[in-house]
C-alpha cells in the first residue's frame, strides 16, 4: 500500500459496555462466509442496507453515525481503496483479545485487508491492515528484498536486507538500528521479529527499509573481547557507514535517507546525528523508539525491581542474585575507581565511562532534522517515565513529535505491562499504526 491509506485509515473501534443491538432480530456474523456478504455488502451500491439487518455494538453505532452512518464509513473506505475489483474469502483470526475476520480486498489504488472486529458475533469495529492476498491475486508485489553487506572495515561484513517497495524509485529509505544485545536484522525475539514488521509494513507506504545484523552479533566474540569499545563500535559507525551505503543504491533518493533506533539503537540517535553531520551523506530525520534520557544503570536497576515484583515469591537465591547485580551496578557511581581492566555487568570500564559522558539530552538539543520519538504506554524496560522527560526537556521543540501508544509494549506488539516478558511469548505484530505513523512522519519531512 502507498502512503496515500495513511489519511484514511479508520480507528480500530473497541467495545467499552455490554453488547446491544437495535433492530428486530439483526444478523450475526458467526462464519467466515457472513464477514464475506457483509464486506460485499459495505463494499458495493447499498452499504446503508447493514444498518438495522446485521448486529452492532452500541460503540460501533455511534462511531458510524459520527461519520453518516455506514454509506459514510464505506465512502471514507472507497476514497482511500478505490472500487473493489476482488475480495477474497475472509479468514478468522484474533486482535486484542477480540474475535476478528480479515477479507483480503484487491482495489483499484489499493489493496488491504478490511478486518471486522467482533464482539458475540456483533460487529464492534472495523479496521484496514495490510494486504494478506496471495500473489496471484495481486500481479504486483507489495515490496521486493535483496541481500546488501554493510562492510564492517577491520573486521568484514554485516549481513543485511534492502526492503524495497514495488516501483522504480527512487525511494526514502529508514536505516534500523536494534536494540542492546546480539541483536539480528529482524530484531528477533522469540517467534516476534519487530523489524521485519517495520520494514514490510514501510515498503507497503513507498518507503524502502535497510536492516542488518548488528555487530555484536556477528562479531561478538571479537567484542567481546575489545577493552575499550564503546557505544560507537555496537552502533555509531555501523550507522554512518549505512547512510553512505544507501545512499549508493540506485532506488534510494540519497537527500531522503531516515535513521531509525530502537531501544538502545533509540539513545544512539542523537550520538548517530553529531557523527552524520561529519559525513559526505547526512540523515534527513530520525525516529527513536523506546529510548530513554536516563542512565542504563539505572533503567537496568528499575526492570530488575520490576520483573522480581512480579514473581509471587521471591526464593533466597533468586534475592542474592539480583544483590550482587545491583553492587557490580552501584560500582558505577565511582568511575575514577574503575581500571581499563574492569568490568560492570559483565561490561568493560570502557564502555559505561562512555556512556556516562555522553550527554543524550544536550545531544538530542542539538539535531535540527526532524524527530519522531514513539514509545509504548505498556513498556516495563523503557517507561512513560522516560517519555515525560523527552517531553519535559525538547517537547516545544518544532522538529519534535512525540507519540505515545496505550496497549503497545516496548517491541510496539500488543500487550500488558502486568505480563512482564511474558507478553512476548505471543506471536504478535506491530502495530499497524506505528508502522503508518512511521510513514506519515517521512512523508511530512519530505515536504
């Protein structure tokens, strides 16, 4: 999908009081063959003729009458998607907690899938997602990938993928940074690859997405083992050298190239925006996702606390795990004391002496590309504690836009903060509308 769906995408509508319909004895939609007459239905002459014949919930009601009842939603719909030329058979499916079917729609501007949600077989909202057609149903694909090596000079190379969306360019390209830790190109964790998400779901916008394996990944042992590496060698030259590189390629627009960190990769924005300004190619905006002003000692010390308030019982061995922890962290606070041979949790001196010079407000002060910086309300590792600040210290800025998301957990997936790690066991996806306002923000920086 290009970014033209991103003005007209509909609100996901979520029941809020018991289940209630009016009418006389309106239908249900209980098998995959009633979503498909009802979004036949939405989709054709006489959309008006739902209204009253199939169940609604009262939230559903008024969210259709506040845009003149369904013709009004169905037109809004047709305005983004243009005319049906192919619906699919509907699949069933869950979203929140709530039953779902998605109907895979080829359109004449755009293919989507409409998704009916559902409360006790009364329509409860409707929602557009990505397109789930087969191939065959759409002749062009949403996105094409190849294979592009970051050198990595000393060491060798960084393998990673080119989302590229369908078309001949050229395109704006969003660079990933990932999170802390071995992290690869899709950010995997457990069955969830955020990054992949982010990418496809981009290419659907018109917007091309370069993602690698991060070097602590590749080259872990090698770093392992370097007393004095620091934030600059898991991220800042990586990131720079990734500018240079797309900006080489043929479909990429070299003057609309994006940054975008995630957690950690997130606090690496403002440092990756000083080292580009020295760069032959420079970024024209960034997007921090999860990222936090304060101290990685300390956000290390608040998930600890956090996740072992969860636990019903704490053993003995399980509190003098987490003492010993929190001692190697409180050596921080004298980092004079501290030997080049030294190492914090794990980490050499080096690294955390780096860290604690880097002044990542007074950094991010200093950018004057644009900025978007998104963080989940049910994040536990990085909280809205975290957004506050970045909203107390540079939210008047112009450059600035700050988006925080209720239900979205630190990787931007569904979930509750209550749930600690477990909320990634799932097999969930990002957010459609991150990944949409991702894209309005290019397209609005563009400009």
């Amino acid at each position: 999908m290009t970014r033209k769906i991103i003005a007209a995408v509909l609100a996901l509508v979520l029941l809020l009081a018991a289940c209630g319909t009016a009418g006389a004895d309106p239908r249900k939609i209980e098998t995959a063959a009633d979503a498909d007459e009802w979004i036949a239905a939405f989709l054709g002459e006489h959309p008006e003729e739902l209204s009253g014949a199939w169940a609604m919930t009262p939230m559903m009601t008024l969210a259709a009458a506040a845009s003149g009842g369904i013709a009004g939603l169905a037109k809004q719909i047709t305005a983004a998607l243009g005319t049906a030329e192919k619906i699919s058979p509907a699949y069933a499916g869950t979203l929140q907690g709530y039953s779902v079917f998605y109907v895979p729609c080829l359109c004449s501007q755009q293919s989507a899938d409409l998704i009916l949600v559902l409360q006790d077989g009364a329509v409860a909202g409707l929602q557009i997602g990505p397109y789930t057609g087969t191939a065959d149903e759409e002749p062009a694909a949403a996105f094409d990938a190849a294979e592009l090596a970051l050198p990595v000079p000393g060491l060798g190379e960084l393998p990673g993928t080119l989302t590229l969306p369908a078309g001949d360019g050229p395109f704006p390209a969003v660079i990933l940074l990932a999170g802390s830790g071995p992290c690869d190109r899709d950010e995997t964790l457990g069955s969830l690859k955020p990054f992949r998400d982010i990418a496809e779901g981009l290419a659907a916008q018109g917007v091309a997405a370069y993602r690698f394996d991060k070097r602590t990944f590749v080259y872990g042992a090698e770093l392992a083992a370097k007393k004095d590496a620091t934030l600059r060698d898991e991220y800042l030259e990586d990131a720079v050298n990734a500018v240079q590189l797309l900006a080489e390629q043929d479909k990429i627009d070299p003057a609309r190239i994006f940054v975008l960190g995630h957690s950690l990769g997130g606090n690496a924005i403002p440092a990756v925006a000083r080292e580009l300004r020295q760069a032959p190619v420079s970024a024209r905006g960034y997007i921090m996702m999860a990222a936090s002003p304060r101290p990685l000692d300390v956000l290390m010390q608040e998930q600890y606390d956090f996740l072992y308030s969860l636990l019903p019982e704490v053993t003995a061995a399980q509190q003098a795990e987490k003492d010993a922890l929190f001692a190697d962290l409180d050596r921080l606070q004298d980092l004079d004391a501290l030997t080049e041979d030294d190492t914090v949790a794990g980490v050499y001196s080096a690294y955390w002496k780096w860290l604690a010079a880097y002044d990542i407000l007074q950094a991010a002060d200093e950018i004057r590309e644009p900025v978007l910086l998104l963080q989940g309300k049910e994040d536990y590792q990085v909280t809205m504690e975290d957004f506050g600040l970045w909203q107390k210290y540079l939210g008047n800025k112009a450059n600035w836009k700050m988006i925080s998301y209720p239900g979205l957990t630190h990787l931007f997936t569904p979930g509750q903060k209550a749930e600690g790690s477990a909320a990634y066991a799932r097999n969930e996806k990002v957010r459609d509308q991150v990944i949409l306002d991702i894209a309005s923000f290019i397209e609005k920086a563009d400009k």
